[in-house]
C-alpha cells in the first residue's frame, strides 16, 4: 500500500469520525461516542497506520516525524467535535486542547516503535531486504 493510500484511509476515517459526531450523535449519546470513536477508532487507526509506515520502513528517519501528524489531527478531531459544539451551545470560542497532539503522538510512537521491531526482525531473518 502506498503512502499516499495509506494516509488518504486515515483521513476517510477521521472524516467518518467527525461526521459521526455531527449527524448521528445526540447529547445522551456523547459519552458513546467518545469511547467508541475518540478512544477507540482513532487511536486504533493512528496505531495501524504508524505501524505499518514504521513496517515498511519506505518513509527513512521521517517517519519520526509522522506523530506529530497523527497527534495534530487527533486533536483536531476533538476540537471539531466536542470543543466546537461546546463554543456554539454556550456562545464562547474555546481552544483546541493541545494535550491531545501528546497523546495522538504517543499511540503513534507506539504503533512506529512496533512496525519497525517487525520491519528489524524480518531483516534478521533474511525475508525483507
């Protein structure tokens, strides 16, 4: 799968997430969706991608640079969901949470730090050269 292909499933997914959230999801329903979507598919689908780019290993040392990403669109899928509905029901701007590019960062690291384990073990044992 290419890198191009790889990152346009995520954006599908983080697309899919937010348009959840604003169609789907009503008041009774946040803390569903939040477990379900914001804790689950999202830092599921961060980890399987950055473990498949540290896999391949096609990225070089960039691909170090790939949490951020992740970590930047978890956080933006947050604050498209939860924060921008808080600023329209209670009528005050609120800023993004910017905790959360840590821990989108960190479930990327995670998922980079086990592709590439794979991606050295294979070498090892002679498959992937």
């Amino acid at each position: 799968m290419g890198k191009k292909i790889l990152l346009f499933l995520y954006f599908i997914v983080w697309i899919f997430v937010v348009l959840i959230f604003w169609f789907f999801t009503d008041a009774a329903d946040a803390m569903g969706y939040s477990l379900v979507y914001l804790w689950g598919v999202l830092p599921i689908s961060i980890f399987l991608c950055s473990m498949w780019i540290g896999k391949k290993n096609d990225w070089g040392r960039r691909k170090w640079i790939v949490p951020i990403g992740f970590g930047i669109t978890y956080m933006l899928a947050e604050y498209a969901t939860f924060q921008i509905y808080n600023s329209l029901y209670f009528g005050r701007i609120n800023l993004p949470r910017f905790e959360m590019i840590v821990a989108g960062g960190v479930v990327s690291i995670l998922g980079l730090a086990v592709g590439s384990i794979f991606c050295r073990y294979k070498r090892k044992a002679g498959g992937d050269k």
